[in-house]
C-alpha cells in the first residue's frame, strides 16, 4: 500500500515550549490511522501542522507525493487534506443544509457565481445530511443544534470537501454513548479510499477503528504500529500510566462484537 | 418537511409568496408616489431612494461579509463627483455619468480594499475611516475638479434622449428604475453562491480557509462590488442635486449609512432601505422643524432599536428557518 502522508522530523516551538518535536510519521492510503497520546503529547498540534493551520518550525511535510511544507491551509485543503475540529467549527448563523452547501459548492459547484441558482450539487447536500443522520434537520440554524449534532453536522461538512485525507480531532468528545456509537458506525462506512488520521482520547473507540496507530508522548513518536503490537507495548503502558498494570488500560475482551480489540481509559 | 423529500435550495436565494408581493407593492407604490405627493415630498422620496442605495450596498458588506465600514460613503462621493464631471464636461446623455459613477465607485473601492479587507474588525473599521478620510481631504484640495470646499454646482441636468430630466415626477422614476437596477444586482449577490461565500466568511473565516476557500479574494470582489453599487448611488445623488459637495463623501454620510443599517437591520438588504428612508425622514423632513436636532433624535431612534429590535426593523419579520428554534 502507498504512502499519501508523511511527516519528517516535523517540529513545532512555543516559545520555549516544544509542542510537537521531531515526530516522523507515514499514513498508508485509505488507513485508519490513530494518533493517541497523553494529554499535552502534541496530537492536536501535530494534525494543525498537517492541514496547514500552523506552520511548522522545521522539518517536511510530504502530501501524495507533493511538498506541502510552505503551502498555505486553503491550498492544502484543495488538494484533499480535510479536517474536523476538535471544538465545533461551524457558520453557526446559516442552516445545517447551507453549512452542507458551502463546503460541497467549493468542490463542485462555482463559488465565484454572481447569479442566484439551482444547485445542479443540491442532491449532494441532501445524501450527506441523510449519511450523517441529520436529514429532517436540513433546515435548522447551526446554533439550535444540539452539540452531538454539531458534531455529526462537522463530519457532514468535512466529508462535503471529498477530502483524500481527513483529520479528525477527537470527532466523539462529549458525545454520549449512542452518539459515539452511531459515529463509529459512520467511520468504519467511508469508502475505503478516504484516509483518516484522528486523535481520539477513548482508547475503546480509538482501537475498534484503527488499522494504524501512532502514540505520541511529549511531542515525541513513542511508538507506531498496528493495534495489536500498540496493545502489547509496555512503553506505551508506562506513558499513559506510569507503572500501572496493563489491565488497567486495556481491556482483553471485546466490548462490542465482530471480534475487535476493544480498550478502555 | 424533511430534506429527503424536497430539493435542497439556498435559504437565501428562497423568496416566500409573502415576501415576493409586498416588493411588487412597494415598487408600485413608489412609482405611484409622484401621482399623490406634493412636488416637495416626492424630491424627499427619491432623495430616499438614493439613500436606501447607498444603505443596501453597505449591507453587502456590514450584513453579509461581515465587514462594518465606517467610510463607504467615500465611494458614493467618488461615484457622484465622476457622474457630475462627466455631466459636466463629456455629456448628461443617460446614462454615461451613471455607469461612470459606477466604475469610479468600484475602482475607489478596489484601491482601498486592496488595503483595508487584509485587517479585520476594528482594524478594518479605522482603516476605512482613514481611507475614506484621505478621500474627502483629496475632493477638498483638487479644486479644479472637484471644485474644493465649495463642491461641485451647476451639474447639467441628466438628458434622456433630446429631454432634460428636471420634472420632478420623471427625475423620481428615473431615480427609482436605477435603484431597482441597484437592489436586484445586490440580491443577486446576496443570493448567489458568491452570496453564500460571504456569508461564509461573516460566521467562521477559518474555517471557510479549511475548506479550500481563499477569503482575502472574496472580501475584496464584495468590497469592490459594494463600492460599484455605492458609486452608482452616488450618481443617483448627482442627478437629482445637480451638487457634490465634499460632505456627501465625509464621515457624517458614512456614520448615516451605517446607522440605517443597523436600524433596518443587517443582512436583509430590504431592511437598511427602511432604515435609510427613516434617517432621511428625520434628517431632511423632520430635523428643521426641531430646530436642528434632527441628529439628537437619530440617536434615540438608535438606542431604541439597538434595545427593542436588536435585528433591526427587518428583524420584526424573519424568515422561517431563522425563527424556527426547534422542530
């Protein structure tokens, strides 16, 4: 399988503090690659760095192949890194449909149009509201939604945008189990040529949807492997809680069915 | 209804039944106007119309992109001076010195929101300001142009055809048709996919950046536009006046404007017209009778509607979507 991200000694200073410190990082296309870390590890950082929203302080990013280190956030965007934020991000004043529109516009339609139209895309608008189970609240200003909506709403949005690669940053925070649930299910249902590298502090969901995981510690890659191997590491055990028992982060049996390797916080 | 049985369609691109008959009414009323008001009220009425333009065009950008301007009358005072030059010494044969205006106003714009869209809130308020500022200094001190402090006067009256527009009643619905031109270029803004892009970047710059959006380019295309539509408005002013003086382009006529956008209330385009219409009514008709303290009761007006209608006049009649909290 391809590479279609990559990160080289990637790097990123506050001050005097090191948020992100030479992380090298490879996501393989169509991956569910997992980025997981203590708090303070430097994730959200490092997924900014990525979609273009911080520039790096050294170190290069490599995008299908092309260059992205210098590119503004808007270009790499047009190129197919989406992403979802992780407080909600939206045009609270407009509807959920409009919030919908403005992203599938930018990729389909012609946002420079003067005249008013029928959206030849509107057919799109509707199947992400419908994928996202949001379909009876097309019409609903963004700021009447409940805040698992505006979640869902987020992911209908960044979808819209027929990213390549998306990021997402903790899309189940302070989601209730029904909600987080229904996400997982609309994850693991993206086609399989979208790439998504999330952060998700719920190790549960984080190792039922990873094929990839990355775990980061103080800005630094602690380890990178499959779940399993992720699983099995003790360094990975000591980061998170420092001489604790394995038992204590991982759970061996399944939560949910079809077989997955399921964990807890 | 839900999304799954209809077409999605662009909220603001949907004109209800409602809202659709009370612009017919409004625009037969206006053209009726001259048929039931004295020559006086009529001349007061256009003067609205000119206003309400200026008004409209400055909710392109305070309402929808969320750009607060403290200094677009500049470019109605640039789109006035060109009309009044080019009646002046090319021709008054309509509608040159209009679409002249027009131009004026948009190439102003272009000039100064090349600077002014790269800063945001307060910045692009005083920074609009100060180019709007240098402008007036500028009409002041090219006195052969624009004839200085004393303005520019004796403006030949626009000709439609071999005829001079100075009757009242004809000058009115010259005024009105081009304010319509005016309005229906700014809805057709508003409602369009550009329309959206700048709503867009009203609510959430960033994240129209993240999307792939690049806002710099859209904020100046609304700013260029909104000075286009303002210039026109301009020359509406130099056609019915037949003077330009170097206030018509001064703070006081911005702070004007932007108080009958928020009056009317933002972002409704219709709603900054009633709220022009108001500010004129109070300024020209109602100020002398209270011994110059037409000012003093704008302000009241103000506080009142900032207290009792925080979404302006328009904000009394919202749209379904917007009123709707839960289904």
């Amino acid at each position: 399988m391809s590479e279609v991200l990559r990160c080289v000694d990637v790097a990123r200073t506050f001050g005097a503090l090191r948020a992100v410190d030479g992380v090298d990082l490879a996501v393989t296309r169509g991956a569910r690659h997992a980025l997981i870390g203590p708090n303070g590890a430097g994730k959200s950082t490092l997924l900014r760095l990525v979609a273009g929203g911080l520039r790096v302080t050294r170190g290069r990013i490599w995008f299908g192949g092309r260059d992205v280190t210098r590119a503004p956030e808007a270009h790499r965007a047009r190129l197919g890194i989406g992403q979802t934020f992780q407080q909600s991000s939206l045009f609270r004043s407009l509807t959920a449909a409009d919030n919908v529109a403005l992203a599938v516009q930018r990729r389909r339609g012609r946002p420079w149009l003067p005249l008013p139209q029928r959206p030849g895309w509107a057919a799109r608008v509707t199947e992400l509201l419908g994928l996202v189970g949001l379909e009876s609240r097309g019409h609903q200003p963004v700021h009447t939604l409940s805040y698992a909506e505006c979640r869902q709403l987020e992911v209908a949005v960044a979808l819209a945008a027929e990213p390549q690669v998306l990021l997402l940053d903790e899309p189940a925070a302070g989601m209730s189990a029904d909600g987080t649930a229904r996400l997982l299910d609309l994850l693991r249902g993206l086609p399989p040529d979208i790439t998504l590298v999330f952060i998700e502090h719920d190790l549960d969901l984080a190792f039922q949807l990873a094929t990839e995981v990355t775990v980061l510690h103080l800005g630094r890659v602690l380890m990178s492997g499959t779940p399993a191997e992720v699983q099995a590491s003790d360094e990975v055990q000591r980061a998170y809680l420092g001489a604790g028992r394995r038992g204590d982060l991982f759970i061996t049996e399944p939560v949910t069915g079809g077989g997955d390797v399921a964990a807890r916080t | 209804m839900s999304l799954t049985t209809m077409v999605y369609r662009p909220t603001e691109a949907r004109l209800d039944w409602p809202g659709r008959l009370s612009a017919a009414a409004a625009v037969v009323t206006l053209a009726a106007a001259p048929f039931f008001l004295a020559p006086y009220a009529t001349t007061t009425l256009t003067r609205m119309l000119v206003y309400a333009l200026l008004a409209a065009s400055l909710d392109l950008l305070v309402g929808i992109t969320g750009l607060p301007s403290l200094g677009h009358a500049a470019y109605f005072g640039v789109g006035a001076y060109m009309a009044g030059w080019i009646a002046t010494n090319a021709t008054p044969a309509a509608p040159l010195p209009l679409l002249a205006a027009a131009v004026a106003g948009g190439l102003a714009a272009l000039a100064a929101g090349w600077v002014a869209v790269r800063s945001a809130g307060v910045f692009f308020l005083i920074l609009t300001l100060a180019l709007a500022e240098i402008i007036q200094q500028l009409a002041e001190s090219w006195q052969p142009v624009t004839g200085g402090s004393n303005g520019m006067y004796g403006i030949p009256a626009t000709r439609l055809g071999a005829e001079p527009l100075t009757h009242v009643a004809y000058l009115h619905w010259y005024v009105l048709g081009w304010f319509l031109v005016g309005i229906l270029v700014v809805w057709a803004l508003s409602a369009s996919p550009f329309g959206a892009t700048l709503r867009g970047i009203r609510d959430n710059e960033p994240r129209l950046r993240a999307l792939g959006y690049q806002p710099y380019r859209y904020k100046l295309a609304a700013f260029v536009a909104a000075g286009a539509v303002a210039g026109l408005a301009g020359g509406l002013l130099a056609t019915q006046q037949r003077l330009v003086t170097p206030t018509d382009l001064g703070f006081a006529t911005s702070a004007l404007a932007l108080l009958a956008v928020v009056i009317g209330g933002t972002g409704t385009i219709w709603g900054p017209c009633l709220g022009a219409a108001l500010v004129v009514l109070v300024r020209d008709s109602l100020g002398p009778s209270l011994g110059g303290h037409g000012p003093l009761v704008l302000g009241l007006v103000f506080i009142a509607v900032v207290y009792a209608l925080p979404r302006g006049v328009a904000g009394v009649r919202r749209p379904r979507s917007r009123r709707t909290a839960t289904r």
